[in-house]
C-alpha cells in the first residue's frame, strides 16, 4: 500500500468528524434549541434555578447530583482502566517506534495508536472534572433554600451542574470518538468510513429532543 494513502485516510477522517463538530457547535450557538446538547445544557440551568425555588428539596437536589456523579465515576473508571490496558498492549512498540525520545519515522500506526492512547485519556480528564464539578454543586444544591448562602451560590451551582453536565457527555462522546482509530488500526481505509457512519450515528443522538423546545 502506497504510504500516503494511510495519512489521507487519518487526515480525511479527522477532517470529517471536525468537520461535524464544528457544524454541531455553530448551530447550538445559534439556536439553542436546535441541538440536545444545547437543550440539555439549558434543563440542567433549569432544574438548578426551579429547585432553587422550591423549600424542602435539598434532599432531592443532592441526590439527582449523586446519581450523576455516579455515573461520571463509572465513565472515568472505565477510561482508566482501558487506559492502562492500551499502555501495557502499545508501550512496548511505541517506545521502540520513537526510539526512546529519539523519533525514527513517524508511520500511522504509531500516530494512530497515540491517538488513541490521547483520546482514552482526554476522556478520563472529562469524566474526572465533571466528578468535581458534580461534586461542588452537591454541596451548594443541599444549603437551606431561602438562605443567604444559598441565594448567593446559586449562580455558582448553575455554572457547576451546567460545565459538569457539558464535560461528562464529552467524556461519553469521546468514547465513541474511539472507533475509527479502532478501524485504523486494522485497517488504515476503514477509518474514513467508521467516521462517516460514526457522524451519522452522533448525528442521531444530537438531534433536539422533544418537550425542550422555548414556550411561547
């Protein structure tokens, strides 16, 4: 196989789910409502100022936090734990391949098996500090409503349940991001098509869900 055809396969697929993410980004900017991520985002700054409002539910408010916490620490533990398993299968080949800091030639499937090795980790930095943000918000969310430092957190609580909420799908979203490196791996001209079919896939769960659409 012509040694070019691989890094076009790389480079086109990168292009295509940037290329999707960038569209995604631009249309949550510009109609809130349009995508689930943006929609989510704003049920989440809802639910913190709804039950800001209503006495007697600190109780519930901190465990709807927990259940999410919970679930961000199942997502981090299994970014670590596949983590660890990709660096003990590739550090081996991949030290040899960089010649211990002293680069050779950089082939595909040493960028790809980087990659992947980036992504896992990207996901569990996510996860990680969408744990703490969910964390902090449980303290906040659990202060007596009606109480002065419950009022003057407030703001602080939507910020942390809404940055929580945005990194936890993304620790979730880079997950999914594995599977063209996965098809790369086997075979350097699967990776276009496991992006193509993985934007249609995304494309699916990005569509707006129904009932979050503005009143009025």
């Amino acid at each position: 196989m012509n040694s070019t055809i691989p890094w076009l396969s790389l480079l086109l697929s990168l292009a295509i789910l940037a290329s999707y993410e960038l569209h995604l980004s631009v249309l949550s900017r510009r109609q809130p409502h349009a995508t689930a991520r943006s929609a989510h985002a704003l049920l989440r700054v809802e639910w913190v100022e709804a039950l800001s409002r209503q006495a007697g539910s600190e109780i519930v408010a901190v465990q709807a936090l927990r259940n999410s916490l919970m679930s961000a620490t199942i997502t981090a533990s299994t970014a670590a734990l596949a983590l660890m398993g990709t660096l003990t299968v590739t550090s081996t080949t991949v030290a040899q391949d960089m010649a211990l800091f002293g680069m050779r030639q950089m082939s595909t499937r040493l960028a790809l098996e980087l990659l992947l090795l980036a992504t896992l980790f990207a996901s569990y930095v996510c996860s990680a500090t969408a744990m703490r943000y969910f964390s902090h918000g449980s303290f906040i969310m659990s202060l007596p409503v009606g109480s002065e430092e419950r009022l003057r957190r407030t703001p602080m609580a939507v910020d942390y349940v809404r940055r929580a909420g945005v990194l936890y799908s993304w620790g979730l979203r880079l997950f999914l991001f594995l599977a063209p490196i996965v098809a790369g791996l086997v075979n350097p001209l699967a990776m276009p098509v496991a992006a193509i079919v993985l934007t249609l896939v995304l494309r699916a769960f990005d569509r707006a869900p129904v009932g979050l659409a503005p009143l009025g």
